[in-house]
C-alpha cells in the first residue's frame, strides 16, 4: 500500500474517485497475463453467477408452484446453493483480479 502511495499521493477515499483512479491503473496494466487472467476468470465468474440466478428463477422458482413435490423443493434448494457457491466465486475473482492490477501497479 505504501508504494501505491508514493506512486500517486494521496488515495482517494470516495467511491466514485477510487473508481475512477483504479480504472487508470488498469488501463495501464491490462496486458499483463495475470490481469488478463484475473480478469477472464472474473467476467467468467459475472457469467455463470448471472445464468445460476435466471435459472432459478426461470426454472426453480416456477417448479415449487406447479406441483406439491418434495423434490421440487430440493431442486430449488440445489440451484440456490449453485447461485450462491457462483456468486462467491465471482466476488472472488473480482478481488484478485483487482489485487492483480494493483499488485502490477506497486511493483514499478
């Protein structure tokens, strides 16, 4: 983090400015292979967590209405975990691709 701060000064603290700064650091660095890794992972991850959640709703949620199962209730439970267990992965993914592009930006 100190070198982030000789490097640029003082870090923003709000949102919207840190933002905005992150995105110029990226900018620079988005060729290297761990970000371009990072990044790939992380938009893969937005992906399937997006697809989990349509398909729960679209699939799951009209199956606990149509008829009084049991297994329409583990099967919605079974798409929830997998919406969930996505989710965190994409969170994840964010992260690391964000540390990446920072990690990049201290070594210079």
């Amino acid at each position: 983090m100190s070198a982030l701060v000789n490097l640029h000064g003082v870090l923003p603290t709000l949102a919207r400015e840190q933002n905005q700064h992150w995105y110029k650091i990226y900018k620079e660095h988005k060729a290297e292979p761990s970000v371009l890794k990072s990044h790939k992972e992380f938009l893969l991850g937005r992906d399937m967590t997006s697809m989990a959640f349509l398909f729960m709703m679209l699939a799951g949620v009209p199956a606990l209405f149509i008829s009084v199962w049991s297994w329409n209730t583990i099967y919605f439970g079974v798409l929830l975990v997998i919406y969930l267990a996505t989710s965190n992965l994409a969170r994840n993914h964010g992260r690391r691709f964000v540390t990446n592009v920072l990690a990049m930006e201290s070594t210079k």
